[in-house]
C-alpha cells in the first residue's frame, strides 16, 4: 500500500482542518487505518485509529475535537481536526496496518498560530 496524506497548512487556533489519506496498490477495506503525529523535538505519538468495521479510537489529547474516518469506495481515510491548538502542530502521517503489514505516508504539516 502506497499512502498520500494531503490538508495540512497553517491555521490559526480555534480553527479546523481536514487531512485526508489516499491509499494505492491495494484497496484498503480491510486495513486499520491511523494517525500519528510529530512534533518537533518528539517521538511520534498515535492520535487516531479505524478499524475495518468503522470502530474508532482516539488519543486523550484529541478526543472530543478530532475525527476518523473512512471512505472505503475512494480508498481513503480522513482526519477532521477541529478546535485546533497550538500543541496540536505537528506532522501528521497516516499508517495502514494488515496484519505484520504497515505502510506509512510521508507526512503532512499542521502548524497552529496562536
């Protein structure tokens, strides 16, 4: 699986942005689906997570302002990031899994004025 993250850019604190994942080489209908995100100075850490039945999972930080999703028939996963903060600039990668099989994206960033 190939991934292609895309959405990212600068928004001021307060705002919403919507990352999405595209997936290539395989249709991902059955992959768990995440993001991750790093900071500067920081380990990656997991923000969100699908399952191929559509359970969703989130990290503390973000729940409540961030959203999962998928759209198996276009092959993409999305990241609906509202209430965005200043902690929440990173780059986000998108990570499929099946199984021992994980592919990762290259990265988009968030950068939140404040």
């Amino acid at each position: 699986v190939q991934l292609v993250e895309s959405g990212g850019g600068l928004v001021q604190a307060g705002g919403s942005l919507r990352l999405s994942c595209a997936a290539s080489g395989r249709t991902i209908g059955n992959y768990r689906m995440a993001w991750f995100r790093q900071a500067p100075g920081k380990e990656r850490e997991f923000v969100a997570s699908i399952t191929s039945v559509g359970s969703t999972y989130y990290a503390d930080s973000v729940k409540g302002r961030f959203t999962i999703s998928r759209d198996n028939a276009k092959n993409t996963a999305y990241l609906q990031m509202n209430s965005l903060n200043a902690g929440d600039t990173a780059v986000y990668y998108c990570q499929s899994r099946l199984g021992a099989s994980v592919a990762w994206g290259q990265g988009t960033q968030v950068t939140v004025s404040s």
